[in-house]
C-alpha cells in the first residue's frame, strides 16, 4: 500500500479519468446512462518520506475535455448504442446547457488532509466545479502502483442545474459519479 516517495505528475498518458451519469424520468427507458472520459487532466501527487499522510494531491481538469465514451446498461459498457450524432449532440448539451466551460473552464481539487484506512487512503480535500467550492472525501486505493477510486457528487451542490429533456421526462439524476485508475 506504501508509495515511493517523490513527486508524482499524472495525465491521460497515465491513466483514466471518468464521469457517469444516470438517467431518470417518465421516459428514462429512451435514454442511457453514460460513461464520459475527461481527456484533458492533470494530476500533482507529492509523496513525502513520511508517506502519503504528509502528503498532497491536486487535480485539475479542463471542463472542454469531457467527451462521451458509450453509453451503459446495468453497469456493462454498451459501446454500440450510440451513434455518432447522438454523441455530438451529447457532448453540445453537455457543454451549452450544463458545464458552461467558457465561464467555468476547470474543475479543481485539492487535498486538505490524507489519512491511511483499512488498506486505503482516506482523502478529504476541496472541488471546485461551476464556480462553487464543497468539501468532499473519496478514498484511494493504491494497490501496486496505481491511484483507483470513485466519488459521487450532487450537481445541484454546485449550482448544476442537471440536464432535462422533453419537458422533464428525460433528465440526468441529480447524482454523477468520478472514477480514476491512474499509473504511476
């Protein structure tokens, strides 16, 4: 579970960077959850000698970057479902009517304290998304030499409003979750 100690610089080349969403709605049956990638991050990881809980992390990511990966059914990745157009309109609601990444151009985080866990790391720290600030905790596992963990957030938490179609029959749960799997 240790780390080596050093500076740790991570990107897309390093690993995976994701977001999902999950439908909900009268006509939820015509949409899909989804698995966004976000291509454009970077992740600074400060290991000290004494270890990770003296240490530090900060990511951030650039709002323009998510891009649809597929759509998913029950958890299981259903690549096919899409078409190329469903994806572009995706990817403009996304960025039009949700992230407005010409006024919100990043998504931030920084470490406040890191805490070893029952084979985790315990990470409590400030995200910094569509201009409003929360605390949040998400833990890491840092099985070999690999960063893995998933968090879930509440949009409206940072003034998101979630997207809705056809007079809200179709809309976005509330609720979207990050995930990362990262090499050092």
């Amino acid at each position: 579970m240790s780390l080596k100690a050093g500076t740790y610089s991570l990107n897309g080349n390093s690993g995976k960077m994701s977001i999902y969403t999950y439908k909900e709605g009268l006509l939820s049956t015509l949409a899909h959850d989804l698995l966004i990638d976000v291509k454009n991050f970077k992740v600074n990881l400060n290991v000290p000698e004494a270890g990770l809980t003296s240490g530090s992390l900060e990511v951030e990511l650039q709002a323009d970057s998510l891009k649809v990966d597929c759509a998913m059914k029950e958890g299981e990745r259903k690549p096919d479902t899409l078409k190329e157009k469903d994806i572009a309109d995706i990817e403009k609601d996304m960025a039009k009517k949700v992230l407005h990444p010409d006024k919100y151009p990043t998504v931030n985080f920084c470490s406040k304290e890191i805490k070893e866990k029952e084979a985790v790391y315990h990470v409590n720290g400030e995200l910094s998304l569509h201009g409003v600030t929360k605390t949040i905790d998400f833990d890491i596992d840092t099985n070999g030499d690999n960063l893995k963990g998933r968090f879930s957030i509440l949009q409206k938490d940072y003034g998101i409003k979630p997207f809705r179609a056809m007079l809200g029959t179709l809309k976005v749960k509330n609720e979207i979750s990050f995930a990362f799997d990262l090499s050092l």
